[in-house]
C-alpha cells in the first residue's frame, strides 16, 4: 500500500531519509573514512557517496532510527552531525502522527502538504550545497571520529532505553567575550521549504582565534 504524502510520519520519514544521505556525504567529503571505502550511489536524481562498510552503515541507520523516534515525540530542536578531534573536542556540527495534514491556500483552495517534485529539487540542491561546502573548510587533523547529536526542546524528556544509547553531552566550552580561544564559524547551507516540510541546514567550523 502506497504511503501516505500528507502525513507527519511521512515528513519525518522523508527528513530521515535525507539525514541519511547527508550523514553519508559527510563523511565522504571531510575524509572521516577513506575515500575509496565508499560506493557511488545517486538520490535525488544526484550523484552521491554511500559508505560500504557495513558497520558504518548500521551505526548510521540505529543513530538515525533513533533520532527519528525523537522526532515523532515532537522533542527535538537540532540535529547535528557532530565532528570530534581526537580530544574529543568538536570541530564541525551540519499530534497524531497518522493524521492527514490540510493545507490551504490564501484563496481556500486545498493545496500539497508535501510537494514531491519541489521537495526532491530542494534536496538536491541542498546536497550540491553541502557536498561543495568542503571547500570552503579547514582540513581535519587525523584521527577525527564523528557522532549524530539531538538537541531537545525545553519541556522534551531524555530519550531512555533505545538501541542506540544518547549520552547527555557535556556543555560547550564558550569563550567569554573579548577573549581569545576556539570560535565557531557558521556557514549557511541552505533552508529546505516544501510544504509543510520545512528546516534549515548550516555548517558550524570551530577556529582557533589565539
């Protein structure tokens, strides 16, 4: 049976999806793994790099289950794929839920809550945007590992007894103002707006300002 387009399950089912593929990308283009360990694959009619090692692939497809669950609770404020230097110090960081969703226009007229033409277009163009913003990075040390990390909403409830196990993370150490130190560089991808799928995707490098 086709799934429904028009449902919250199914936004959060075709934002997982895209979570996978940047994830993948990711990892791709800043090199956390060796280049050649990855297959050409295509997504959104766009060439893209998969890993094919098969623990890679399962750790990513448990993180992203669990980050999926999250966001079915309608807990989560950020998701970030978070890049570690081997001081485990982060350098970089990108209802009913059946219910039938309406969406109307100004002059009443029902209208797509999930586009799919408009929503794979944006997509692509988001990973363009991501695979290229490599370029415009500093060159990771070696050793550098990776985790996905979500950010709950105030009133949200940590997530508890899921395969893949969330660890609170340990405040970021910010530099008072004025003074010198690590200093996150936010670079914009792109915002995603589809229907009534819609976010934001950005590129958070840490520099060292000493």
């Amino acid at each position: 049976m086709a799934q429904d387009a028009s449902t919250y399950r199914t936004l959060i089912t075709h934002f997982t999806d895209f979570l996978t593929v940047a994830i993948h990308t990711i990892l791709y283009e800043r090199s956390i793994y060796p280049r050649t360990s990855f297959l050409s694959a295509r997504k959104y009619n766009y060439a893209v790099r998969q890993s094919r090692h098969p623990k890679v692939c399962e750790w990513i497809n448990d993180a992203v289950g669990a980050v999926e669950t999250e966001l079915l609770k309608g807990t989560v404020e950020r998701v970030a794929v978070v890049i570690y230097t081997k001081s485990l110090k982060p350098t970089e960081r990108p209802a009913d839920l059946d219910t039938q969703l309406e969406r109307r226009s100004q002059d009443g007229e029902t209208v797509p809550v999930l586009p799919s033409v408009d929503l794979e277009e944006q997509f692509r163009a988001t990973m363009v945007k991501l695979a290229n913003s490599g370029s415009s990075l500093k060159p990771l040390p070696d050793g550098c590992t990776f985790t996905v990390a979500i950010e709950l909403k105030s009133e949200g409830e940590a997530p508890v007894s899921h395969p893949q196990p969330w660890m609170p993370v340990q405040p970021e150490m910010k530099t008072p103002k004025g003074e010198k130190g690590a200093q996150p560089v936010v670079r914009p991808v792109r915002a995603v707006a589809a229907g009534e799928l819609m976010f934001e995707s950005w590129v958070e490098e840490v520099v060292d300002a000493t």
